[in-house]
C-alpha cells in the first residue's frame, strides 16, 4: 500500500467524458489499496476564457490580486466536477482548495511560490480513507489573499504535496506517455527513457522539451520526490525521474531545441574596465536572465558583446541597454530573433570529451554553422539560424542515439 | 458620512458593460465620501452553466458539498471583475471571498444559515479607505468547507453585513425602481411606494412579488437594518423599507398573485378525533409548509380537508398522506395545481374592518369565485381559478388603490 500524488492538467479534465477518464484511472490505483491525492488544473480553457473576461475589464492593467482571485476560480470548478464523477463512481472523496489542502505561498501575485504545505487536513482526510481532489495552481498568502503559482504551476502543487505527505510517488500524467531522447512527431528515431535524472529532467525542461515545468523539477530534486511522467489516455508506464539512475549505453539523453531566443549584439563597444559587469548588472536589475554570452575583440580599442536572452525578455533587455546610453559608447545595437539553440543533455558526456567535436562534427556534415556555443558539465548547446533547428535536432540525435 | 452596504444581483453583472455601470455607481457614492460595501452575486448565466456541468457529470445526485464547491465559483469571478472595474475607475478596492469576509454558517449545504460575520477583515479594508466587494450566497462552515445560502442568498448576505457592520443603510439593486402596489407591467395604475414596513413587506415577498427574498427582510427586520430597494440602471430614489412607516392614505399597500400553489384535498374523510392533527403532524414531519386549511364537515360523518402547499412541495405532502394510508379512511385525494393566491396586503386593514367585504365585492363584480379565504392581521388572500388570477390583482387593486 502506497502514497500516491497524481496531478492531471487542463485537457485532461476538460469535458465530462475525460472526466471519468480521470475518475477511473485514480478509482482503479484506490482500488488497490492506495492512498491516493489527486492534483488537478482548471478545465481545458477555463483560464484562457477568465483572461478574457479580465481582458474585456481591464485590457492591460489589472491588478495581480484581483487576476489570481479570478482565476483560481478555474481549479474550483474541475476539482469540483472531479470530485463529482468519483462519487458518482461509488468511491469516497472530497475536494480541497489550495487554501483548505494547507498551501502557504509568498505574496508574488501570479508567481508566488510555495513557503508550506500544512497537510493536518489533507492527512484527515485520508484516514477516513477519502480520495483527496486539491486544486493545483493556488495558495494562500500571509494576508488570507489568494495566490496563484504562474504556468505549470500545478506541477509544483503536486511535487510540494509529495514532499509534504512523504508520497512514495508523484504521477505527472500527461499527453505523451514519457520523455523521449527528442520530439518523437518529429525524429522518428526517438527512444523513450525509463528513467532519467533530476539533473538531466531539469536541462530538457529548460531547453523547451515542455514535458514537465522546471521549478517541479528543482523541487522534486531538493525533497527528493520520485517522478512519474505518463500518460493520461494509455495506461503503461511512463518515464521515472530521480537522483540516480542506472547508466544506459547512449552518453546522451536527448536532444532539444528552443526557439525562443533572442540574440543581442552590441558592436564596437569602448573597452574599458568593468564594461561587461556594467552591461549585465544593468540587465540583472531589469530582472532578465541571459543565457549564452560571447565577447570578442574588434578594432580599435573596442570589442563586441553578443548575448541571449528569451524573446519574451529581449524588449526589457534593450531597456537596460538604453538606460546606459550616458556612459556606453558604442557603435551599434542589433537584434536577432531568427536563431534557435539546440543542445544535447547527458550525464554520461561528463567523463566523455568527446561528446563535443562528436557533436559539432554532425552539424559541420550537415552545412549547418554555428554562432555560439555554451557548455555545462551535463549540456552542450550551440545557437544556429532557427531555419536549420530541426535539422540540426534530427542530425545530432542520429548521431548519438538514432 | 455614512456606511453603506450596496447589493448587486447577477443580471447587474452580466457583462463587462453592466460591469462598469455598477462600478460607476458605486464609485459616485465613495466620492461623496461614503464608506461603500457591495455584494455581488454570479454574473448572469454562470450558476445555470455551472449547473449544467454538475449535471453532465451526475444528473441527479451529486453530493451538496460538492455542489457549494461548484457554484461559489461564480461570485468569485463576479467579485474579481467588479473589482477591476473599479480599480480601472481609479479607486481602491478590494475582493473578498465569503470565508474572507467571515461569513460562518451551519452545515447545510446548498440552504445554509447564517451564524455569525466576523467584520474584522472588512473593518481593516474600510479604514484603508478601500470599497470592499464581497462574494454573497456563500460562506464557510465550522469545518472550514465552503457553503451556499440557497436562492436570493445574496441579498441575506448584503443584510447580514449590514447588521453585522452597523450601516447605515443596505440598498439592493434590482431591475426595478421600487416596491409597487402591484406588477406595473401588468397593472398600469400601480403606485410605487416611498416606505413600506418590514411586515408588509414580508407579506408581499411570501406572495409572489419576488422583490426583494423572503429571509432577508427577516433579518432586516431582526437586526432593524434600514432597506432600500432601487434600480441597477437609472438614478433615483427606491423604495425604504423599515421599521415603523408613516401611514399613507391607502389602507392597502399591495395586491399581488402567486401561481405556484397546489390546492390538495381529502374527501370523505372518517371524523375522528385528532384526524386533523395526524395528517399536519405528518405533512410537517415531510418538511412540507402549508399554507391555507379549510375544513367542511361532510356527509355520514365524514369530512373534508383541504390545504394549499406551494406546487415543488406537492409530491411531498401526497407522500406523507400516503404513508398514513394504513390508519387513515378517506374515500378520496385530489390534487388541483391550476389555481392562484391573490392577496392584498397592508397594515392599514388592522384597524380597518371592511377590507375583507370591499375585496370579496370587487371579485364578486368580476365574476371571480372565491374557493379559499385566509387573513391576517395584516393581509387578506383568497385561492381563486388561476386563469382569473390577474384579472383579479386588477379589480381587488383598482377598488383599493387605482
């Protein structure tokens, strides 16, 4: 008899039908003798229609507080209805709010994050053997307000839940059954892993493989809470995520792209002490975070800085640039959201030099050239033109894996 | 200076255009330097959708708990738009939750009561200087679950608060201008009423005039809260409900018709003693609320009983008869829903005798049978055919009033 934590997303829920879907996948583990907490998103595009509506109020300003009051309205609803289809199954349940499971967050509106999980209710609950349906997504600050957690946010209530209640097993059920070695709708070749470390989890996740929100991963990984990606049509098994995993033949775990950068050049900078702390203290305090950095002398004293930044970040980027405008001198400032970053994850490649040269060799085979390059101990990522991004994922994945 | 508790209903609310035309209102109080508490109900529709997903997922039983959990959700939307609207008008606000604003009730879901509000939060709000919005028809009971009052729920909040915050004055906004002496829709010599009574008032919720709910003015009358009953869309005074009003030169104040009343009878009944007791004993055990008796001594020492219930209760009571049929001879049960309550109410008629003969004369002189008479002190209504039901709210109103 086990602990289980399972957190199912919007589309899951999203109609009557998957519903039920949901109600027997958790009624059949019940069945087993388990415990079971069930983690659940608001329905399919509840949130999107509460943007809408807030929208329609307030196109650009409204107040964080009052969007995460609305907008926890949506888990109220699916918890609700789920709660409804286990019941009508016959099975014992009841439905908890962030606030009533014992979610404490801190005050950042729309991106709080968890301080606590006071699980005393939760754990009632459970000894009158109930199913426990919590809303996902939402917690309570210290003023009694509610808070939401941002995107994927329901993936962090469950792994806190797991961590809280000491679950043997966090279950992320998905619309794909595992986390591939690449996109498998794309690289036919694509082989789904077992198993695979927090570490490795954590560089796929940042490199936009989208399978499971990255400050879950962090989590699992600091309280040591095994993972479960799987599927919420099939049912097999999926992809475990934990600290240490058996080595498997390939060095590498998968190959991914992100599309989602900018690339910012500022030419002919003045090259005086301190300039390159000076630009990115600057883009630190607009709260940008910089990927990739190249400097490179150029002539006359001066030099070039190239760095990425997501898209979504790129205009606060240049802000910060300009807000230096007194005392940089360059020549000029360019832009470029045309590239893409493709990397290879693997803890294997650490004790393996290489992984590298293997790497660019394949990119040289296939023409495609490369602008920069980044490396940590378990990651090799290198920034191409974005036409060439699935290209270069098919050619290095063959390479190690295919 | 004052403290006002404002109620907007979910037609009030119904869209973003509405939205703003509450915040307006709402805000031309505040400037005047007003402390202004609102209470919204879910905007529109969003109960009935709510409804009909509960349905889709279980059509009859889904649990009461479950059902509170589904359809709080829509005052919390309501609350968080308000709120907005207000915030994009410029002025501080806040949104409350019912469990926020501490609204304690007993346990039963879908119809629970009141017990107590905890104002310190919405104290705290008002010194702030901030117009608090506050979720109606739900609260939180003693096992921190969430509760709903059941129809016309928010307008008993708006009172609560009222009482509970010592306002000065609760305004509930409706989609009409005022308590009439009859339907003006229907009865174009009907004269809105600058003060009513909580009495009268009383009376002329239970008939039917639907106004303002039957509850609220209970306890508006309990705690002495000062209503007022005004328009959503144009500015102008309402009507004032409270305590001790100046008499005005009619004796009557309304005349209104209820059409959802069935009309049961039990023929032939053996007269013996305490048959009268047994049947009500048991209808009331049923929760079944009667209204009107009449009781006619048959033939061969039988009798006759007759009673009127309210037509959603009417299965109820015939299943409470037929659960005596072991100890009760009767030769027959009828049951006639195509009837209607007409009644006129005022507190005039107390010290007034004729009231009663000028009504049966006006139907009379229409040609309307009378089956059923009932008085209080305060009200005269009779059970007619239901087709001369608004023939006869119009002849008993122009004799008193047109």
């Amino acid at each position: 008899m086990s602990l289980i934590v399972k957190k199912f997303g919007g589309s899951s829920v999203a109609n009557a039908e998957r519903v039920f879907n949901v109600a027997n996948r958790i009624v059949e583990d019940y069945k087993k003798g388990n415990d079971i907490i069930v983690v659940v998103s608001a329905q399919g595009d509840t949130t999107d229609d509460l943007i809408a509506k807030a929208k329609e109020i307030n196109p650009k300003n409204a107040s964080k507080r009052e969007m995460d009051m609305l907008l926890s309205a949506g888990e109220q609803i699916s918890i609700a209805l789920l709660a409804m289809a286990i019941e009508k199954l016959g099975y014992p349940v009841v439905s908890l709010l962030g606030w009533q499971a014992g979610f404490s967050t801190d005050s950042n509106h729309g991106i709080a994050r968890i301080k606590a999980v006071n699980s005393e209710r939760i754990k009632n609950e459970i000894e009158k053997h109930k199913i426990v349906v919590i809303a996902g997504f939402q917690g309570l600050n210290k003023y009694d307000d509610i808070t939401t957690l941002g995107r994927g946010g329901s993936d962090t209530s469950a792994v806190a839940l797991a961590a809280a209640m000491k679950a043997d097993l966090c279950q992320i059920y998905t619309d794909v059954d595992g986390v591939y070695s690449a996109d498998p709708r794309k690289i036919p070749t694509a082989v789904k892993m077992n198993e695979i470390s927090y570490d490795e989890m954590l560089e796929l996740a940042t490199l936009g493989a989208q399978v499971l929100n990255n400050r879950s991963v962090e989590m699992a990984k600091k309280y040591n809470v095994e993972l479960e990606v799987l599927s919420s049509l099939e049912v097999k098994p999926g992809t475990i995520v934990k600290e240490k995993v058996k080595m498997e033949k390939t060095l590498i775990r998968g190959a991914a792209k992100d599309n989602n950068v900018a690339c910012i050049s500022i030419i002919g900078l003045e090259d005086t002490p301190g300039i390159a702390f000076k630009i990115f203290n600057k883009i630190a305090q607009y709260k940008v975070n910089v990927d990739i950095i190249l400097q490179s002398v150029g002539r006359d004293n001066t030099k070039d800085i190239t760095f990425t930044v997501s898209q979504d970040q790129s205009d606060a980027a240049i802000e910060a640039i300009n807000s230096l405008k007194e005392s940089l001198n360059y020549k000029d400032l360019s832009i470029d959201t045309s590239v893409s970053k493709v990397s290879i994850v693997g803890a294997g490649m650490e004790s393996n030099p290489g992984v590298a040269s293997k790497m660019f060799e394949a990119l040289s085979d296939a023409g495609i050239n490369i602008r920069m390059i980044s490396t940590s101990e378990i990651k090799i990522s290198v920034l191409i033109d974005e036409k060439y991004a699935d290209k270069a994922v098919e050619v290095v994945h063959d390479k190690f894996i295919g």
